[in-house]
C-alpha cells in the first residue's frame, strides 16, 4: 500500500473527519460518524482507496521520486 495523499490533503480529512464525527455524535447520526472516522483512518494512514481506481495522487508519491532524483543526481 504506497501513500496517495499529500500533506494538505490529509490535513483537510482531519479537520472535516473531525468536525463530521463530532456533529455526528452530537446529532445521533451514525452516517456523518462513519464518513467521520472513514476520513480520520485515511488520513492517518496516508492511502484512500478511491483514488486508486480514479487514478489519483495527491502529491505524497510525487515528492518521493523526486528526493530520490535529487540525491541521485549528488
């Protein structure tokens, strides 16, 4: 499992995975707790399985390859 998700984009699903599981408790709504930790558990881990089919990359992979180009090229 190679990380899909950039910095800025984990940040996000914190904030709203955050905000959604705790509107969710508040409201007894077991949907927004679910996206809520959904978003929590990507973002922790780096990697959301959507972006897999969709072809998608937040930039976490990109910024990899191009610390090994740099140090291959010292």
């Amino acid at each position: 499992m190679k990380c899909n998700m950039g910095k800025i984009d984990r940040a996000i699903r914190i904030v709203l995975g955050i905000v959604l599981l705790g509107w969710g408790l508040m409201n007894s709504c077991i949907i927004a707790d679910i996206v809520g930790v959904i978003l929590l558990f990507t973002a922790a881990i780096g990697w959301c399985p959507l972006y897999v089919p969709l072809g998608l990359n937040s930039g976490c992979e990109t910024k990899k390859e191009e610390d090994k180009k740099a140090s291959e090229e010292q």
